[in-house]
C-alpha cells in the first residue's frame, strides 16, 4: 500500500533504533507520554517498545475519547434510548463500556431489540419506551440519513471525541438546520486536548511529589490537524515540557521519540513539528470557525480519572438548541462512581500501568470490561492486553525468532 | 392446452411470486415449492425417494458429521450467495477433519416475502456447488416465518463424510517445532460482505473466497506429509483459528508479519476501516499445521492445486504455557495475536 507502507517500513525503523540508542545518554532515563490512544495503539500493534532501548520508557496518555467519558455521560446516553425512546446512533467503541445497573449501550439495545414494540420485544414493554432503539454506525452521516428516511423517529447522534472529529458534528448540526429536520439531534460529548494535557501537568504527582516523572509528550497529529501546534507552546514555555507533534504510524512515533530525546539532551522545551504533512502551526482555520460556530466552552465537564476540568469541552451554542439533545430531552448528567477496583483514572493519568491494576486481565478483560480502558481499541489496557500482555510473562520472551525464508 | 391443465396445477410464478405462509405449511403448496424449485435443481436419486429422510451406503471408516447455520447477509454478494456458501461452507467442516465428504442436508427456513426469483437463484447456485464438489444434498426441510421473524433466508446444511482409521487432524496435535501453512490470501470474504454491505464501492471489487476445500485436502494428504491438524479459518480469521489450536495443542505460535499474504485490495479495505486482516472470516482458505521436516513436501503440493497456488509459510510452534499466539510484526517488534474480541462483524456467513 502506498502512503501506509514507508511508514511501517522495518529497515527504517531499524535505522531509527539505532540513532535513539545513540542519542540516549547512558546517565539518564527518558519518559515521554504520547498522549493519544492512536499512539497506545500503534505502540502495541508494532511492537514499538521492542525497538526502544531500556531507558526510554513511554506512559500512555488520557488522548483516547471512549476512556475519558465518565460512566454518567454513557448513562446519558442509554437514557435516552430506554426512557425518551430516540434512536440513539453510536460509533463502535462507546457500545461496550460498562454503565450504571449493569448496563453498557450493546445490552441496552439487546433489552430493545430491533424497533421495540413489534412482537419480540414485547417482555421488556414495560421498561422501554416505545421506539427506542440503539444503533451502530460507522459515520455519523448515517445518523442524519436515518432522521431524513424517517421523520416519524427522534435520532440522536452520540457525538464524541477530541478536536478531530468536531468539526463533522459541527456541519452535522449544520445541515440538519438547513434541511429543517425537526427529529434530530446530538448528544455533545466533544472534549479538548489542551485542558486534558494541563490537568497532566498540574497533577500532584507531576508538580508537587514528582512520583511520575515526565519528560516530554508525543503530540496528537489528527488533533492537530484542526487546532494546529499553537496550542502547545504554553505547556513548552510554561512547563518547560517539548512537545512532538507526531503521526500515528509507528515511524512517526519512532521519529518523535528521537526529536525529544534530543530536545531533552539540549536543556530545550519545544513545539516540534514531525506530522508536517498535514499539520501547520496554526492548524485548520474553516475548521475552526466551524467549531466555534456551533460550540461554546462548557463551564465545567467531568472526565473519567481526571474529574471536573474547567472550561475542557465543548457543548451546543443556543442557536443550535434544538439540535442538543440534553436540552430537547432534558437528561442532565448525574455523576456514578467508578468501579471500586478499576484502575482506569490512574492509567489515564499515566500514574499507574495496565498491569499495575489488580483486576486487569483477571477480573477485567477485553470480553468483561469493567473500566473503559478496557474497551476501546485505544485504551491503554485493551492495547496493553490485545498486544503486549506476552512481556509480563518472563518464559514467553523466549519464544523463538521465526524467520520466513525469502 | 394440454401443458397448462397437466395435473391442474399451476407452475410456480418463479419470476413475479414470493414466499407466502403456505409454502411451509406441509400442503400443496409446500409440495409444490419443493417439486419445482428444490427438487428439480438439487435432484438426485437420494433426494428422489422422497422420504422425510434418505436411505444411503456409506464406506468403510469412521463417520465424521458437521451442521451449520448460515445467516449471512446480504445473501448475494461478489463470489457468491448465500446458497454456494452453505455447501461449500459444510464441505470444509467436514474435509478439515479429513473425512472424504459424502451427502449433504439442507434446511431452509424461508421468510414470507422473499421473492422466488431470488430463491431459484440461491438454490441453483447450491445444486451448482454441490455438483461441482461431487457432495449431492440428500434430503431437506423447509419452513417458513411471518415476514420481520427473519432476513429472507437462513440455511442450516449438515454435512457427513468417512475418514479412514488413523487419520486425525484435531486441533489438539500440534507440537513444538511444527510449521504454521496458510492456503492462500487472506480476509477476502469478510471483506467483500463488508465492502458490499457499507456500500463502500472501492474501484476493484473485492471477491469472496468462498470454496470446498476437499479436493486440496485431498492433494494434501496424497503428498504423504505428516500433517497434524487442519482447519477452516472462518469467523474469527485466522488468529481466532491459531488461537483454538494453541489452546487445544497447549502450545505457543509464532508468525511472521511479512509472510502473511494478502491481496492488495483486502490490505487497502482493512486499513481504510480499521480492521485487521488476521480477523476477517475467509470461506475458502485452510491452515495446515505440519511436521517441520514435510514443510516443504506439503507447500509444493499445496501450490500445485488451483486453491493451494498461493499458499504460504507464515509461522512455527513453539512451547509456551500461556498458548501465545505472538508475531513479529513487519516493522521489527512483537506482539500478540490475540482472540477476536466482541463482534468484528455480524452476520458474516
């Protein structure tokens, strides 16, 4: 595949791994957190770390927007489609994380069944609302097509992630506005990069007790994209912490990792640009207005393991208000504890590995998640247990090379 | 004059009708349906004693049988439907096992509304494959579900074969040191559904691979190389499949990325939507597990066969009591192969 494989390309990497070795003091460890959960993932599926010498060592970051979602937010969004009987319409990930009375999305629309009210799911009657249904979709394009096929249906659109995917709930909204459509709406849980970054680094255990030592951090290139490298140079200056804006291929990381082992080497704390193919300093501009044209900072948003952050999402100006689904329905967020034992809050911070959690792979399993980390293919524990959970094993690092002979 | 009175029946509207209740309601109609569509197309002398069962010889050896459900949606698809699916589908089940496949029974179970043009297309491409395959459907039931109880058709074939005393290719014979054979490309059918179903319209369609293996088996087993274990990678894909081994074998695999083959199309689809080949249901491919010093033997029989001709060495066993399925990976580190977690996609065959 052009434009994928010189990405992944082992010789390079190879290359790579050598210049870090070199560039890595003998006298000092390294630790970078790449903040994303594309990054987690990459790292995992590549085998990254097997290519990193011993004294660079990577924390995995809060960047994946399935993780961050506190319990109540799922909660919302489950709400809707048993008690306002919406068709609620989800990207993939969100369906597994575990919610409250033991529901997660994927159980609540087995409870609905397939258009609730026709012959099978007449045992869950009195429990749901007639209508609700809930939905996977791959694009939230799909979401609107469904409200246009059928105006008799409310269509609520689960909208989440950081900066990237912003932008198309904005025009969502927006075309939803120019075609009249008085049946859909969204649930905004759009969250920012930048607030989740300074909670990181204003955390007791990175400013005041230094038990989570942190040298720098890979950037989100996909973030960046729209929002561009300015909003990085504050925690640089501020904190006195490089920042490598990467991509999400494994040779990006790779690159990014060298970038900041030679900022941290010269005493420099940095913006550095390595995903220059498609991020510019100040970023997507129409995307941006877009946003801002739609959304307005919420006061205050509840993060799972980072909890209330000031001004670190977005939610639906009033001009859009009909098409905001907390206001249409009136669900209001209600905050629920996470699971005694889950550890997800600590990883997310980086304060704790997966493997440090005392649940993770016995109790807590990609099938039986009990935290999100768990869940979605960019958490730290399910990229941890789906890829790497061989090195905690010491007898499995001997399995042999196997070398396929050209 | 005469053709239209003959016996007072009026023939099947195999163009402009649809199911209706009364095709499984065990009366005329149902008669009907199964004279004119099931038992002209898939006729055979066994089918033709037209009992609710078929009376048949079998070979010396012992019996090997298989049963299973297909569901597949869209039922029509690039490289086949859901008719050569269920054959050839029930064939491998039965082939892996090493049996030499035999007689085959179908259930349909019809919902009410499904047109019969769609029908007589399904089962003329079921008596299709199993001429092809030599494996005659021998008896069958219908029925048929009010309209919304079901998505068209589901097919339930059973299959039954003999394999001779000695033969044994469970999955519970791999051992350390053996070497890890794939038949082909992999992650084509899960492909061509999912590109089919989202509509995704790439330029170059991507084909289904859907096949009866037993013939390749069969090259396989002629070559006289020790082979261990046989299996079908389907749902779940061929890590799925190596991780059933391992657990069963209690061993350790390891594969190696870059060995792995996939066709261009299949790769550029699976990074486009975020799916990994390793998971993605193949209907006509096999893995072979096979003594290391017959390797070789077996990759050439493999590759002399029209379903074996991009066969590939992809991996080795090894001893490891946590039964990892590890690789390494094209870009130089390692990880695991894990079980497919959750549902990568429903209602794939």
């Amino acid at each position: 595949m052009r434009f994928v494989d010189e990405f992944r390309d082992g010789a390079l990497a190879r290359g790579l791994a050598a210049a870090i070795r070199q560039a890595a003091r003998a006298d000092r460890d390294y630790s970078f957190m790449e903040f994303c959960g594309g990054h987690t993932h990459a790292i995992a599926r590549y085998g990254v770390t097997d290519l990193l010498p011993p004294a660079v060592r990577l924390i995995h970051g809060p960047g994946c927007p399935v993780c961050v979602l506190p319990i109540g937010r799922i909660d919302m969004a489950i709400r809707l489609a048993l008690e306002a009987g919406v068709t609620l319409c989800s990207y993939g990930d969100p369906m597994r994380v575990p919610a409250s009375a033991g529901l997660s999305l994927i159980r609540a629309k087995a409870k609905l069944g397939r258009g609730a009210g026709s012959v099978g799911t007449a045992g869950t009657a009195g429990t749901a609302a007639a209508g609700g249904e809930i939905r996977m979709i791959y694009s939230p394009a799909d979401a609107l097509a469904l409200a246009q096929q059928d105006p008799e249906r409310q269509v609520v659109f689960f909208a989440i992630g950081f900066e990237t995917t912003t932008p198309p709930t904005a025009l969502l909204i927006k075309q939803a506005q120019a075609l009249g459509l008085r049946n859909f709406s969204v649930l905004c849980c759009h969250v920012l990069t930048p607030s989740a970054i300074a909670s990181i680094l204003e955390a007791p255990e990175v400013r005041r007790w230094g038990t989570l030592p942190l040298d720098g951090f890979i950037g989100p290139a996909h973030v960046s994209t729209i929002i561009g490298t300015r909003p990085y140079e504050f925690f640089a200056e501020e904190y006195r912490k490089p920042v490598v804006i990467a991509g999400f291929e494994p040779l990006d990381v790779m690159q990014a990792i060298l970038m900041l082992i030679k900022q941290v080497n010269a005493g420099q704390a940095l913006v550095e640009n390595e995903f220059s193919r498609a991020v510019s300093r100040d970023g997507n501009r129409k995307a941006q207005q877009l946003v801002s044209e739609v959304f307005e900072l919420r006061r205050s948003f509840a993060w799972r393991g980072l909890g209330e952050l000031p001004y670190s999402a977005l939610r639906i100006r009033q001009e859009f208000a009909e098409f905001d689904a907390e206001r249409r329905f009136a669900v209001a967020y209600q905050a629920v504890e996470d699971h005694a034992a889950c550890e997800c809050g600590a990883v997310l911070r980086g304060v704790k590995r997966p493997q440090d959690c005392r649940i993770f792979g016995s109790v807590c399993t990609p099938e039986n998640p009990v935290g999100a980390c768990m869940v979605s293919s960019e958490g730290a524990c399910a990229a941890h247990y789906s890829f790497g959970r061989f090195v905690d094993v010491t007898a499995v690092s001997e399995a042999p090379d196997f070398v396929v002979a050209p | 004059m005469n053709g239209a009175r003959k016996g007072y029946v009026r023939p099947l509207d195999l163009r402009h009708g649809a199911v209706d209740m009364t095709h499984g309601s065990g009366g005329r109609a149902m008669a009907q349906l199964i004279e004119e569509l099931f038992a002209k197309h898939l006729g055979n002398d066994f089918l033709g004693q037209r009992n609710d069962g078929a009376v048949m010889p079998i070979p010396p050896g012992r019996l090997v049988m298989s049963t299973d459900g297909h569901v597949v949606s869209p039922l029509f698809f690039p490289g086949g439907d859901i008719g050569c699916l269920s054959i050839n589908g029930t064939i491998n089940d039965v082939a892996v096992l090493g049996a030499t496949p035999l007689y085959l029974a179908a259930g349909f179970i019809l919902e009410e509304g499904l047109p019969l043009a769609d029908l007589r297309r399904i089962v003329e491409s079921m008596a299709r494959a199993a001429s092809e395959a030599g494996v005659p459907v021998v008896t069958g039931d219908t029925k048929v579900v009010q309209k919304g109880a079901g998505d068209g058709v589901y097919i339930t074939t059973t299959g039954v074969g003999v394999v001779a005393e000695g033969e044994d290719f469970s999955g519970d014979r791999a051992r350390a040191g053996d070497q890890i054979i794939v038949s082909g490309s992999i992650g084509e059918h899960g492909m061509a559904i999912m590109a089919q179903r989202e509509s995704l319209g790439f330029a170059a369609p991507i084909v289904s691979d859907t096949a009866a293996l037993h013939g390749l088996i069969a090259a396989m087993r002629a070559s006289g190389a020790a082979i261990r274990t046989l299996r079908d990678p389907t749902r779940g894909g061929v890590a799925t499949t190596l991780n059933e081994i391992a657990r069963q074998s209690g061993v350790g695999m390891m594969l190696q990325e870059s060995a792995l083959p996939v066709q261009a199309e299949v790769a550029a689809a699976c990074e486009f939507i975020g799916l990994d080949p390793l998971y993605v249901a193949n209907e006509g491919k096999l893995l072979a597990i096979v003594a290391p010093e017959d390797a070789d033997k077996l990759l050439a029989a493999m590759r002399a066969h029209p379903l074996g001709q991009r066969a590939a060495l992809i991996g080795s066993v090894h001893a490891d009591a946590q039964h990892f399925v590890q690789m390494t990976t094209a870009f130089g580190g390692r990880r695991i192969v894990d079980w497919l977690t959750g549902e990568q996609l429903p209602r794939i065959c």
